[in-house]
C-alpha cells in the first residue's frame, strides 16, 4: 500500500463501521514498510488503540442482530473517537500532513 493510498483510506475509515474495520485490517502490519512509517512502536500502539474500537463496535452491531444500516449507532458511539485514532495513526506515515487539524 502506498502512502497516498494509504492516506485516503485513513481519512475515509471513520465514516463508517466496515470502512473502518478495512481500514484497520489493511494497517495492521504497514509497521514492517520502513518507507512508509515513521515510529514502528508507536505505530503498534496506535494501531492498537484502532483495533479496540473495532472490536466493540464490531460486537455491538453483532448483539444487535448485525442490523443493515447501523450508521446512526456508528455515527454516536464511535465516529468521532475512530476519526482521532486514525489521524494519529497516518501521522506516523512518512509525508503526512494534517491539514485538517487546527493547531494551538
């Protein structure tokens, strides 16, 4: 995966539970492309922190009877929190650049 793609992706994953679910199954193991990643321990820390996420909201939408649309539930409990998680984590990718971020 390249960074652009990979940088697509990331920004894309929070819209959604099973964007978000490929997004961090595509990541998990982009710590061993030394070209693409900054920190490698900080990139399993982050990643770890992904994969929380969609192992509750993946359980959720299952003890709900995996419903077709689940978005509303998505947008409430985890969208914000997945939005963060993955900006951090593509700031570990080499060339990134957070413009959507404001600074302090």
């Amino acid at each position: 995966m390249y960074a652009a793609q990979l940088i697509a992706q990331g920004e894309k994953a929070s819209q959604g539970l099973f964007l978000w679910s490929q997004f961090v199954a595509d990541t998990e193991f982009l710590y061993e492309h030394t070209a693409l990643v900054t920190d490698v321990e900080a990139w399993k820390q982050q990643w770890f922190e992904l994969e929380v996420i969609n192992a509750l909201a993946l359980a959720e939408w299952e003890e709900q009877g995996k419903p077709q649309d689940w978005s509303a539930c998505w947008r409430k409990e985890y969208q914000q929190e997945a939005a963060e998680l993955a900006q951090k984590l593509l700031g570990l990718v080499k060339g990134f650049s957070n413009s959507l971020t404001p600074t302090t």
